[in-house]
C-alpha cells in the first residue's frame, strides 16, 4: 500500500525528469522552401512557435546574425552583408527555456552577368558529376544583336540585297559602332495621283472664247513625285531604355503639277495658261535630342529636343501638328502611366505648292503643353489635357503662284496681329468593349483687325478694330471591334459666327490642323480643298475639316469669323484580309451659322446644308509590312441646299486618287 500511494509522486519526478527538448518545438525558414535572389540584398523570413520575444540565430557561411520572433509568430531579417554571387546553406536556430530547434535551406545568389551553367540548386552527394571546363560553362557574345537566329530563321530564303528583312547596320538592325550606337538611313518614295472636280469660276477671260456662265469647267488633275532621305544616328539600347541622345535630318524633294480647265486658277495671269509644274528641295528635320536625366528605375526619364522636328498636339490633330522649328521637353513618369510635352516653335514658312519647309521666317509662334494620362477612370482609356498659345504677328505676303496670302485677301484685307489660348481636354481608348475618342477646345484671345469684321469706330482705350475671340470645337468617336470589321459613329462640331461685326469673333479655328477624323484623307471635304467663288479665300483649306475662310492652311492666318460646322458620320473599316483594308464612311455637313458666308458674298439667304460627303478608301500592303504600301480612293459630294446657294448647282462633285509608297 505504501509504494502504491507514492506513485503518483514518481510519475511527476519522471515527467520533471524528462528533457525540454523533447517537447515539440517549430521552426520554418521560407516556407520550407530553397532561396533564390538577383540582388546581393536578401530578406529571411519565417515563423516559429515559440514564445514572442524568442531569438533566431541566423547564419550564412561564417556571418551569424539574429532576429525575433513577433506576435502571432512570424520573424525577418534583413541580412546586413552583401552577397556574393554563388551557393550557400542559410542555417535557422530557435532557442527558447532549454529547447532548441535547427532547419535550413539551400540559397542560390545569381547576379547580373556570365553566370556558369549549372544546377539551379545543390547536386547530392549520390550523384558524381564531372567538373566543367570555362570553355564549356561561358559562351560569350559581345552584344545580343548578334546572336545567331533559331534554325527556322536562317532556312527563309532572301529576295536579294535589297531584301529589308536582310539584317544590316545602315538601317539600324545592328550596332554601328560599339554595343549601343545605331544608324537608320531610310529613303522614301511617295507618288499621288488624283483626278478631281471642283467649282471653278471661269473668271474675266475665260479659257473657252464665248463662255458667258460665272463658274466654268470644273475638272482638275494634280499629282506629285515626292523622295525623302533620312539619316538617324541615335545611342540606346533600342528596346525600353529611352535614347540617351539623337541626330536625326530628313532631306525632301518634291516636283509636283497641276491642270485645270478655266484661267486664273494657277496664277493670277490669265496669260499663264491652265497648268503649273514645280519642283522644290527642303530640309524637312533637322534636329537633336539629349536625355537630361533617368527619373526612376522604371525608366522613367526627361529629355529635350531642339531643331526642326514633326509634333502633334493631340491624338487626332485637330489643332497643331506639325513639322517646325521649335524647341519639346518631354518624357514621362510614373512607369510611363503620364507622359508630358511642353514645346515652342518659332514656325517656318511653307513652300505653296509642296507644302514643305522652307528657311524663311513664318513669323508665327505657337506653344503648347500637355500631359496625358494612361487607365484614366478606366483601365484602357487614356485622357489628355492641353494648353496651346498663338501669336501670329501683323505680316504682309503674296505665296509664290502670285496670290495674296497674307492678309486674307477678303473685307478688310489689312496687316493685324491674332493671338489665341486654346484649353483642350481629349481622350482615346476604350471603356469595356466600346472604343472611344473624344476632344473639347475653347479657344480665347484676341485680332487686332480681322478682315471680315473690318474695322470700328475708335473707343476710348483706342481699341476699336479688336475683335475678341471666344469660339469651341467637340468631336466624339465610338466604335466596336467585331471580328474582321469596326463600325464608327462620330460627331464633330466647330461653333460658327452669327454677327460678324459685333467684335465678337464665334467662329472656332485651328493652328495648324490635320484631323484624322470622319474619313479623314479619304473624304471629299477634307482632302479637297474647296475655293469660295468672288473672293481670294478657301471655303476649306486642304487637309482640314474646318470652314475657316482663310487664304490657305499652310500661308494663311487663323480666321475666327467663320461659318462653323456641324458633322455627324457613319463609317465601318473592314479588314477583309492581312494585306487589305477598306475604309467606307458617310458624312452630312452643315454650316453652323451662315451669316458670314452671306456678308462675304452679299448674297441671301444662304442655306446651312452643306449635303453629304461620300468615301471609299482601301489601303494594301502585298508584302504585309509598310515596305510598299498602294492607297487608292473615291469620293463624292452630294450638294445641300446651302452648297447650291454658293456654287449655283446641286451636281455631285467626285474624285478619285491613287497613292503609291515605298520605304526602305
């Protein structure tokens, strides 16, 4: 009975007995997971159970450092030692009243550079593998541009030296010089013909003896031969990382001709017949670019540009783009999710009849500033916010046909000065499946004498002949990819000026625009180019959707006493294999307001329905690359009432053109 009541008391001498150790005691370094790094930086991290406040012992060859384990029992350590690159064992030990426990982990440190070909983690010792040589372990490249190409690559066949698949270091597939430094020589053909009908008036002495009608022959021919060589020297690595610096120059020749069948339609000499041929050389770029600095590691950066290089201000080019003078800084942040312009131009004069630079002062200054914003609201959509400024000073000009450029030869054609602020908000991407684009202008400012209004009884403060300038332009785009097609609907509105005379100019104008827009180069109103019959101006100037009533888009002055239009237009592009695309598009045009239409003409009323404007454009690459490209299309007018008020006829107009462009 006795050693039977002192056995509980032995039972608890035995279990006081036994070791601490021998309770279960946890410990885990990454998860029980190999180590694996790019950096000679390394964090440890792991959990353990015991007691908060409990130290780890951590050790890496010869170094040992510690770490605590925290609430909830999870511990770090950010290793203090660089790391070489190699393979190592990371030992963890916890230790806590008498227990003890050890684990560890293979490391494998690989940092930038040869790296000897070998096992990603450590071979056991079952298993003997011969030692490799250095000829074996390195094979080394002096650049990646010269890796040889996968077998499939190599068994193409070539269509000859002139083949531009053919690698070659004139062209920028391979280094020039060195590892980073590349030149791109490039030459470009581009050869346009098109027939077209346009109102022509047969003038004082008309081409046929015996014509009596006020608007004569409305046929027309234009086409040029355009060659352009590039040279590109730039330092980079081609492939996200900016160019650290940049020369680049761009040398034009352009012959172009034109045949019209009515007199004083080429020059103002009836004498000088029906056609006119020219041919004009132009340094079109010039210019350099440096990178001032690297803004992150994400390469982020800031750079500048200074000389005669190509810039537009928005996502359609509504309101500048250009090829001038000028100097950008731009660059962009935030892993490229903002990117900003800021650039001033102190504009080139243009030739009149290649539209290309020429050396002369223009005398017009423009700035603008911008920044855009990708995934704006929405991933996918990218908005854009702008501020442009104009100066175009009081300037005195025939262009080289004869004609008076500058004032626009119309009212008060006198010397005056405009200067605009343009505030713009645009946006191009997507919302979910829909497509969309959009731009909102207000343009504000002032001309000291624009010809329309003329001028005004002088005021007190001795700015009578002002006209303030307030005027707004929108356009929206929405589309939808369904498969091999993408149809379009768009509106574009430019708000047009119903008092002319009232100093209030209301009719918005642009800079100096090419909108890709409603059809863009393939539609009617845009590419033509329309004259307003009895007076020196364009209804609308070539390559622009505005009826600005300006002498011309290249040598003319903003006019913000026009009649505005209002477009809305229905388009599909189909994509009817890889190497053809066709573009159908139908616009309906009107004039805002026609009051001035009717102070220039002394006629009315005059009606606002321009009519419809019909296009067809198809694009072909037959070797599916931009090597060769052939643009051909047609389009047609269909008169409204208003264009038949003007022009006395409400026949359909067309044309039709061909664009044939080579690069290589």
């Amino acid at each position: 009975m006795r050693a039977l009541q002192l056995l509980p008391c032995l039972v608890c001498l035995v279990a006081l007995a036994t070791p601490l150790s021998a309770q279960d005691l946890h410990l885990a370094l990454n998860g029980g997971q190999p180590l694996f790094t790019r950096t000679p930086a390394l964090t440890l991290a792991g959990t353990s159970d015991a007691p908060a406040g409990s130290k780890v012992e951590v050790t890496i060859g010869a170094a040992t450092h510690e770490a605590v384990v925290a609430e909830g029992g999870s511990w770090h350590l950010d290793w203090p030692e660089p790391l070489a690159g190699g393979q190592y064992t990371v030992t963890a030990r916890v230790t806590d009243a008498g227990r003890s426990v050890a684990t560890d982990q293979p490391l494998i440190v690989q940092l930038p550079g040869r790296l000897a070909r070998g096992p990603l983690l450590p071979v056991g010792l079952d298993y003997d593998s011969p030692e490799e040589t250095a000829a074996a372990d390195f094979q080394e490249f002096t650049d990646r541009w010269r890796i040889v190409p996968p077998p499939y690559e190599l068994t193409v066949k070539s269509r000859g030296k002139w083949d531009p698949y053919n690698q070659s270091r004139w062209k920028g597939d391979l280094p020039w010089r060195g590892t980073d430094l590349f030149l791109n020589v490039s030459a470009v053909s581009d050869t346009l013909a098109e027939a077209r009908q346009l109102p022509t008036p047969s003038g004082v002495s008309a081409d046929r003896p015996g014509s009596i009608r006020f608007f004569g022959r409305d046929g027309q021919a234009f086409g040029f031969q355009q060659i352009a060589l590039s040279a590109d020297l730039f330092k980079g690595d081609t492939a996200f990382k900016p160019i650290e610096w940049r020369v680049k120059g761009t040398v034009v020749v352009n012959l172009n001709a034109v045949k019209v069948a009515e007199n004083a339609v080429v020059r103002p000499d009836v004498r000088d017949g029906t056609s006119r041929v020219r041919g004009f050389l132009a340094l079109q770029e010039l210019f350099g670019e440096w990178k001032l600095r690297d803004l992150s590691p994400n390469y982020d950066f800031v750079s500048v540009r200074a000389g005669i290089q190509p810039f537009s201000s928005d996502f359609r080019g509504f309101v500048f783009t250009d090829t001038n003078f000028g100097v950008r800084l731009f660059g962009n942040y935030h892993a490229n999710r903002e990117q900003y312009n800021l650039a001033v131009f102190d504009r080139l004069e243009k030739d009149t009849n290649s539209g290309l630079n020429t050396f002369e002062r223009r005398r017009q200054q423009v700035a603008v500033a911008n920044v855009y914003r990708q995934d704006f609201l929405t991933p996918g959509y990218t908005a854009q916010t702008s501020l442009h400024y104009l100066r175009d000073e009081a300037t005195f000009k025939f262009d080289k046909n004869g004609f008076l450029a500058r004032p626009d030869p119309v009212g008060s054609a006198q010397p005056h000065e405009i200067e605009a602020v343009y505030l713009g908000v645009t946006g191009s991407g997507h919302v979910g499946r829909i497509n969309v684009e959009n731009a909102l202008y207000f343009v504000t400012g002032k001309d000291s004498l624009n010809p329309i209004a003329g001028p005004a009884r002088p005021t007190k403060d001795g700015e009578g002949d002002r006209v303030d300038i307030r005027a707004f332009m929108g356009a929206v785009e929405l589309s939808v990819d369904r498969d091999w097609y993408r149809p379009k609907l768009a509106y574009f509105y430019a708000s047009g000026d119903g008092d002319p005379v009232d100093r209030n100019a209301k009719g918005f104008d642009s800079i100096f625009d090419n909108p890709a827009f409603a059809g863009g180069g393939f539609s009617f109103w845009n590419r033509m180019g329309i004259r307003l019959a009895g007076s020196g101006v364009t209804l609308v100037s070539r390559g622009s959707l505005l009826p600005d009533l300006r002498s011309s888009k290249e040598e003319g002055q903003p006019n913000f006493v026009n009649p505005g239009l209002q477009l809305a237009s229905a388009a599909v592009d189909l994509d009817l294999t890889p190497k053809l695309r066709a573009v159908l598009t139908a616009n309906y045009l009107r004039f805002d307001r026609t009051e001035t239409l009717e102070l220039v003409l002394f006629q009315s009323p005059i009606h606002r329905e321009i009519g419809w404007d019909l296009s067809a454009g198809v694009r072909w690459r037959p070797y599916l690359n931009q090597n060769a490209v052939v643009v051909g299309g047609v389009a047609a007018l269909l008169p409204g009432k208003g264009f038949a008020d003007i022009y006395e006829s409400r026949s359909p107009l067309f044309a039709a053109f061909t664009n044939l462009i080579l690069t290589y």
